[in-house]
C-alpha cells in the first residue's frame, strides 16, 4: 500500500506542477465550460496556480517518502491486537449431542 500510495501521489504531483497548468488549465476550463466549476476555475486562476503549486510540493515529498523512506519494522505478535488461539487446557469436556435422547433409533 505504501508504494501504491508513493506512485500515486508522485504521478499526480507532476501532474498538477504549475508548469504543466498552461496547457492544462485552458483544457481542463474548456471541458468544464458551462459548469459552476468551469466558471470557479476561470475567474480564480491565481487560486488554482498557488493550490496547484502546494499540492506539488506536498505531493512529491510524501510521493518520495512512501517510497524511498525507511519501512517499519514488522512485529510478529502486538499485543494490542490478542489472536484468535484457543488455550490449551488439560480438562476435556465431551459436548452433549444436539439430538434429543428419546428419537427412536433409524435402521440401517
């Protein structure tokens, strides 16, 4: 998951980097148009400019650190999760069949 996510946001770091937006922009705006967000994205383009230029930055660095940061150490047990294992135990108790007792016995 780690690396999924590293890809992901490097991939779409580079895409939304400001330099991209100046044939993005015009693009992505023609595609809306006729649309409250084709109209946002129109008159706010300093707003998208500097929105796009944080999640750049934001991006590639998360981007490299899910990739190239240092893993976490696998623990074998944790004891904030308890497992599912039965405990052993010397006294065996013979459970009562589901059957009533007084059903006539079936030939076979």
């Amino acid at each position: 998951m780690r690396r999924i996510g590293g890809v992901a946001l490097t991939v779409t770091g580079f895409l939304a980097c400001p330099c991209h937006l100046i044939i993005t922009l015009p693009l992505l705006i023609s595609l809306l148009a006729g649309t409250a967000l084709g109209s946002f994205l129109s008159h706010n383009t300093g707003l998208v400019y500097t929105g796009a230029g944080i999640y750049f930055v934001v991006a590639l660095a998360l981007g490299y650190w899910f990739l190239f940061g240092r893993a976490r150490p696998k623990r074998e047990v944790d004891d904030a999760r308890p497992t599912c294992v039965p405990v052993a135990s010397d006294t065996h108790v013979q459970e009562q069949s589901s059957m009533p007792d007084d059903l006539p016995a079936t030939r076979r």
